[in-house]
C-alpha cells in the first residue's frame, strides 16, 4: 500500500503528539518493509527526520496547525501523492481531504472541560474557536474509517459523546520514552546529580510534577495541599512557561506557598530522568487525561507515583500509585505524606510500578497500527 502519515506535529515542538509521531514512525521503519511511506513534515522539523529505510520518503508540506493553509495545502500535497490510506494523528483533518483516512484521537479534554476558565482569549474569540473544534474533531471521528485511541477510557468516552460505534474504535496504548527504563537500571553518578539540580535550582527534597498548567490539571489543589506537607519539601514544575504557569505562580503567593513552588522550565528526557529518580514521587492531580504519560515515565525510572482516583489512572497505572481525591487537599496532602513518611510503602510502589510500565511499548503500538492500516489493503 502507499500511505501517507502526517507528521507535521513530529518533534518537541508538537509536544505529546510529537512524541507520539516520532515513536511510532521510530517502529514502523523497524517493522515493515513493505509498504511505501510518504512521511508529510513541515520546513521547520523535516531536519529532525531522517529515514533508514528506502520505503520511507519525506514530503514537504508547510502549513501550521490549526490553519487555513493546511485546509487547502495538504489535500494538494495528498492528491498528488495518492495514497491508498492516510493517518492523521491529530483531529486537525482538511475538510477538502475525501481519501481514506484513520485518526487517532488522544482525548477529548476540550469537549469536556469548555468553561471560560480554559482560555486566556477574549470570550467571543474563545467560543468562536472551540466552535471550530467541535466541527473540526465531529467531522474527523465521523469520516475516519478506524479511529485510534490511547485507553479503554477514551474511547468509551468518544463513543457516548459523538455517538460512535465502538467496533470503529481501536485502542493504542502509549509507552514511555525507553531512555527512562535504561536509565533506572544504571546509579547516577554523583556528578551528575548535582549538575542536573543546580541547572534547574533544585534543592531536594521535592515532589515533582510534569506537564502544562491547564485548569483541568488540577494544579490549585494541589499548591493547597502542599501547605500540609512537610515544610522542606518543596514542589518542582516540569514544564513549559506560559498565562497558565504565572495564573499558578500567582496563586501560589496567595496561598503562602510560593517560596516552595520552583519552576524546573522545559525539562529535557535526559535531565527528566535524573529529576524522576531523585523526586520523592510524581504527583499528578489531573482531572481527566487520554492516557497520562508522565505517569508511565515515573513508574519506568522507579520513582513511585501519587495520582488522582481518575478511571483513566486507574485503567492505565493499575494498583502501582497511591490514588487519592483530586478535589480534596487534605487527601491529597495525605497521600503525600503516607508515601513519603512510609519506605515500605514506596518500595512497594516503586517495584509494582516497574511491573506496570513494563505492560507498555511504542513496539507494541506501531504493531496495532500497522495491522489497523493492513486492513485496508
């Protein structure tokens, strides 16, 4: 078969989906050597791939995301190509586009969390937009022959809310980075302790959160929480800067708990891994996620995670975290403090969450995908 994959996300400018791309391309190249390739890139992150494999072939397409550009540029660049099959790895498809096309679709976060609160634009500007988005992904999930999505979670949530059958809906669990893994099995020179805390001014002990700062991440209850948790400990943010990191350095002042609020910034997988091992544990208060991979990450480098009593945690880590109320401080601020205070207790956790992590692997996903697209042959 000729099939196209657009991989205009590839790389970490387009984060999580970045990540997603790379690993699944990473496999595919790995695994088949039969069909023909056309890999669609932008001019910005066609440097960052570079194909082994003869029956991969990049292709240039140079529109942004979210854009008119792409809504006229891609069906071109595709009818030229004429591709048997197309994956989208993100809802963001050209209505003009009429081939066969699969689409994975991570979450479904923005149906579900669409108060004023998620913005930082102005009110009729944002409900312009998230008008867009609910025609964008309802015409994406509608017109895919298979959607892909990342935990039983989703999809259940995809098929109630646009009415999907779920014999449509395949379910591609995500895996954490193997850097993390390889790196857990190997002692950390001391030397490269200390440099990885004085990049980022981190002084131990300290808890540690990744990703955005999103209202649905749940991140004000958790600077609540840390008012009951030992004063030396402090909270370390892994993530970029942008309205939603100050509106939380803001609350933090008034809260009282901004002296114990560091911000780590872009944290690389390589210093991640550092920061993983030496963390008295990830904690993750999110509301709702597709698959929640930091979460994953933390469990392959061997340090113990607290989380929310979300399904979608509960499906994807199993019995390895320490769950708690996501909407109660105190719990939270408990749970903390029961892994924290208790080594039998994180040992445990520490070694069911290796058992977890090990369940997942990009391999494993490139295998379903490949044999989703097998089936349009």
């Amino acid at each position: 078969m000729r099939i196209a994959i657009d991989a205009r996300f590839y790389g970490p400018e387009g984060t999580g989906i970045g990540k997603y791309v790379e690993k699944l391309l990473e496999n595919l190249e790995r695994l088949d050597p039969q069909n023909k390739y056309y890999i669609i890139l932008r001019k910005s992150n066609s440097p960052l791939y570079n194909p082994k494999n003869t029956n991969f072939e990049k292709i240039l397409a140079d529109a942004a995301w979210y854009g008119l550009k792409e809504q006229f540029l891609l069906p071109a660049v595709l009818t030229k190509i004429k591709p048997d099959l197309v994956h989208f790895p993100h809802f963001n498809i050209p209505l003009l586009y009429l081939g066969r096309f699969v689409v994975t679709i991570h979450d479904i976060i923005k149906s579900e969390f669409k108060e004023a609160s998620s913005t930082t634009r102005a009110l009729p500007i944002y409900y312009l937009k998230h008008a867009g988005y609910e025609i964008a992904i309802r015409q994406a999930v509608k017109r895919a022959k298979k959607i892909l999505v990342p935990s039983n979670f989703v999809k259940k949530k995809l098929a109630k809310t646009f009415g999907i059958t779920s014999e449509k809906i395949s379910v591609t669990h995500e895996a954490a980075d193997e850097i993390f893994g390889e790196a857990s099995k190997q002692k950390i020179p001391e030397g490269r302790k200390r440099q990885v805390l004085a990049t980022y001014g981190i002084k131990p002990p300290f808890i540690l959160y990744v990703g955005s700062a999103f209202p649905y991440k749940n991140l004000d209850n958790l600077l609540f929480a840390l008012r009951s948790v030992d004063k030396k400990i402090s909270l370390v943010y892994a993530g970029s800067r942008n309205i939603f990191v100050d509106r939380l350095i803001t609350k933090a002042k008034e809260i009282g708990v901004e002296k114990r609020l560091l911000l780590a910034g872009f944290v690389p997988k390589e210093d991640l891994t550092v920061l993983y091992r030496l963390a008295k544990c990830l904690v993750f208060p999110s509301l709702s996620e597709g698959f929640g991979l930091p979460g994953i990450e933390s469990m392959a480098s061997g340090c113990p995670v607290v989380c929310s009593d979300t399904p979608v945690f509960k499906e994807v880590y199993g019995d390895a975290p320490i769950y708690f109320d996501p909407k109660s401080p105190r719990d939270i601020a408990n749970k903390i403090n029961q892994l924290t205070n208790n080594l039998n207790l994180k040992t445990q956790s520490i070694q069911k969450g290796f058992e977890q992590a090990e369940k997942y692997s990009w391999e494993k996903l490139a295998k379903q995908t490949l044999s989703i697209y097998n089936e349009f042959a």
